[in-house]
C-alpha cells in the first residue's frame, strides 16, 4: 500500500516528533488577519523576538471591514483598533499586508488562492477555522489559535497532533441545481458535526474530481462544520491551470518542476486510510439547514425531521432547534419564510458563486419583504464581477451590492441581523448568535438557493425556477 497525500506532507514538514507525541511541523505559508493576530504580535515582542520568516507571512483584513462605508477612522472604534494594530504589526515586522488601500484586500481564504500563493504539498496555518479551504489544492492547511500564531511567526513551526485519515468518496454526476455547497452539506449531514473529529478528510471521487477550483474549495473549506481539522483534494491538471499565471507561482521552468513534485505527492491509487465512506453524488439534491449547526440539513424537498427520527445524542439539539428557530418537526423546508438573503463569504464569495447566482435572478425582483445583499469575496472578485456586469444584474434585482469583506457570515461589522430575523446565507456557520443578532435565525444553502429564496421570499427550491 502507498502512502496518502496528507502522511505524504506531514512527514515532509516534520521538524521533530515532541516529547508530547505531538509534531513539531513547518509551516510553509502563514496567513494573517486582523482580529486573532494583534496579541500574537505583542506576545513576541515582549519576549524580544523578531517574525522568523516575513518572506512566508502575509495579512489581509476581511473580518472588521464595514462593506458600505470604508472611511476612516472607522465608526466602530474596535474596528479601527484592529485596524491600526495589523497595519502597524506588519508594518514594523516587514510582512507583506493586502490592506484596503491595495487592489488584493479581501477575505483571506479567497485572495491566499487567487494571488497563487497556495500550493500543493504545502502545510498552511491561519487563526482562523475555515484555513481548510486551501486544502482544495492539495495542502494540508488548518486553524490555529492565538499561542499558535505567536509560536509561528517566531519560530515558523506549530506543536500539533497528527490525526487519522478519512477519505470521503462522492461518485456520480451531481443534478441540475446542485452544487458544491450541497455536497458538503449532505456530508456532514450523513456522518455528523462530530464525525471527523481526530480525521483529516480526504475528499475524492468522480463527482469531486469534475469540479472546479473554486467549487472545490467551498467542499475544504467546511471540513471544520464537519468536525475534521483539515480537508483536501489530491492536486490534479484543474489544480495546475489555477495556479498557473498567478501573481505568486512559480514561472517557467520553475513551474514545470514544482507541477512534478504536486504530481508526486497526490495520494497513490492504492494509498492505505484509517478510514473510508462512500457517497453517491446522485442522492444529492439542494441543501438547507433548518437548524442551529450545519449537520442539521436536509434536502429542500424534504420534511424537518421528527424528534423520534434523530439519534438519542442529538435530541436536545434537535428540541433546541425547533425552539429557537420556530419550526415545527414535519414541517416542510420549502416555504420557510425569509427577511434576509445574504450572498458572500469565504465559502461562497467568488466569481463562480456570484455567476451562478446572477443566472437565477436575472431579469427578476427581490421580494419586497427581503433585505438582500451580495458581498465579493475579494477586490479582484469585485473588479470581475463589474467588468462582467452582474454587480448592475444584483442592482437592477434589488440586491445591495457590498465592498469586499466578511461582512454577515460572522458580524463582526455592520452587517447583522436584526432581532428575530430569518436569514438565507451562503456562509458556512448557522450557530445561534453567529450572524449578529443573539435572536436571528440562519439558513445555509448555496449562492443560487439564496437567490431564490430572495426572489420567492421564502426557502425555494432553484430546480423549478425557469
């Protein structure tokens, strides 16, 4: 039996194995942002330290950012704190910093891939739990905490566990409708916000294979929704024509050789797991979660479960659910009122994501009981999205059209719920509180379930719009 990917590059970034059992693992690429980096900052400067390797270090902002308007100060005055704190950190420790007033600011797990600087074979780290989303490329990339930024700005190595490895086949053809977001969806729905706890997912098949990039790293980057600290995809020819070009990959020959190495790390046709699941990408339909976590989903087609349906573990959460989101078991998904539509995200706020969800409400009126929004991912995602007019396609359907930010996937700007709220969202996280409002309620589904949800005014299903 050959090895897989993920032993493959752990073994490759193994410094050491610690008396802990942990390892010690090099971290070629680290991504910073503003809110979980400041005290790591100041944690090695007060021991007198100096970051280890700026070359391999670069900072974005995304989470604070206001969408609407970017003056400064900014209104709200922590904002503006963490605002001047990474400016200044990366200022005085020379790391390259994609700030509001450059043409690559945006959210950090969208602009790391589309400026090339993920690659395969890489181990990544961020302070933030979606750092999984790189994993579409055939790196091993996870969150890290606040003691763990500080360890790799000084030291660019981690302590951590190696977990087990789970790989996740999805076969078939996906229907009309479904997309990427519904995979992820269905799977952790199938095996469990706890499931891949002590795994790293490896997502494969012929149904993960024929997707895009970035679909692909809408699948990685919910890997944590599923319990798992990583999820990847082996590299392949679609993972190669990304890279190539971008502003931070290799050139020329540089690049023939390091698509030689990604070759050569991919996972062997009879690599060894602990681990294997098989789906089967044609029980797929459009994904809703109708609870307080993403393993709470179903088809839109479908029913919200009864108490009697779901396991003894899961029984408080489901009571807790109906309770707070005001659904009753049995009741169908379809039909479910809305008051916000929210597009964007580093799940779903790339140029795909806002093209699929153009199709479906062009030509068409938001409901004029929905407050509906569309947040690029990205600057260069903005600047794509103009130049190829859906920003006037959202406009004319009355849709806000935001600047580049985080903005109502986690609230921590302007943009929240208000109250009671029931919110469409192509984000990844429905927990209660998440966005904004310790009352709101959230929806997740894909860009082009949002889209029509918008329109109808209500959980639609996208299949039966014309």
């Amino acid at each position: 039996m050959s090895e897989n990917l993920f032993n493959k590059v752990w073994k490759l970034h193994t410094v050491k194995t610690l008396d802990t059992g942990q390892s010690q693992l090099f971290i070629g690429l680290h991504l910073l942002h503003e809110v979980t980096s400041p005290q790591a900052f100041q944690m090695i400067e007060e021991r007198g330290l100096k970051v280890l390797h700026p070359e391999r270090t670069f900072a974005t902002v995304d989470h604070i950012v206001p969408t609407q308007n970017q003056a400064r100060p900014f209104q709200d005055e922590l904002a503006e704190g963490m605002m001047a704190a990474i400016e200044e950190n990366t200022k005085k420790h020379g790391v390259q910093f994609f700030g509001l007033n450059t043409d690559y600011q945006g959210i950090v797990h969208i602009i790391g891939p589309e400026l090339g600087l993920t690659h395969p074979g890489m181990t990544i780290a961020c302070g933030d739990s979606h750092t999984s989303t790189h994993g579409a490329f055939g790196a091993i990339a996870f969150g890290i905490g606040t003691t763990q930024i500080r360890d790799v700005l000084a030291t660019q190595t981690m302590a951590i566990n190696k977990p087990k490895v789970r790989r996740v086949e999805v076969n078939g053809t996906l229907k009309p409708g479904v997309f990427s977001k519904d995979i992820i969806l269905h799977i952790i729905e199938k095996l469990g916000v706890n499931g891949g706890i002590g795994y790293a997912y490896e997502f494969a098949g012929t149904a993960i294979e024929s997707l895009s990039m970035e679909a692909r790293m809408s699948i990685c980057n919910m890997s944590i929704e599923g319990g798992a600290r990583v999820g990847y995809i082996n590299p392949d020819q679609t993972t190669f024509d990304y890279i190539k070009g971008k502003q931070y990959a290799p050139k020329g020959e540089a690049f023939d050789k390091a698509v030689d190495y990604w070759k050569s790390i991919a996972s062997g046709p009879d690599a060894e797991y602990d681990d294997v699941v098989v789906l089967d990408a044609a029980d797929i339909e459009p994904m809703v979660t109708w609870g307080i976590h993403p393993g709470q989903a179903l088809g839109v087609s479908k029913n919200i479960p009864q108490l009697s349906e779901v396991s003894e573990a899961e029984k408080g959460t489901t009571q807790k659910a109906y309770e707070h989101m005001e659904l009753e078991p049995g009741q169908p998904i379809k039909g479910t009122k809305i008051d916000v539509a929210f597009i964007g995200s580093c799940t779903n706020g790339r140029i795909s994501d806002l093209r699929e969800a153009a199709k479906v409400v062009k030509g068409r009126q938001v409901s004029p009981n929905v407050k509906a929004l569309v947040v690029p991912g990205s600057k260069q995602v903005l600047s794509q999205a103009v130049e190829e007019g859906l920003d006037k396609i959202f406009s004319d359907a009355g849709f806000e059209w935001r600047a580049a930010g985080c903005s109502m996937c986690l609230a921590m700007n302007p943009d929240k719920l208000q109250g009671r709220q029931m919110s469409a969202s192509s984000s990844n996280r429905n927990f209660i509180g998440r966005q904004g409002s310790p009352t709101g309620r959230t929806l997740l589904m894909s860009p082009a379930m949002v889209a029509a949800a918008a329109l109808a005014g209500e959980v639609a299903d996208v299949r039966e719009l014309n």
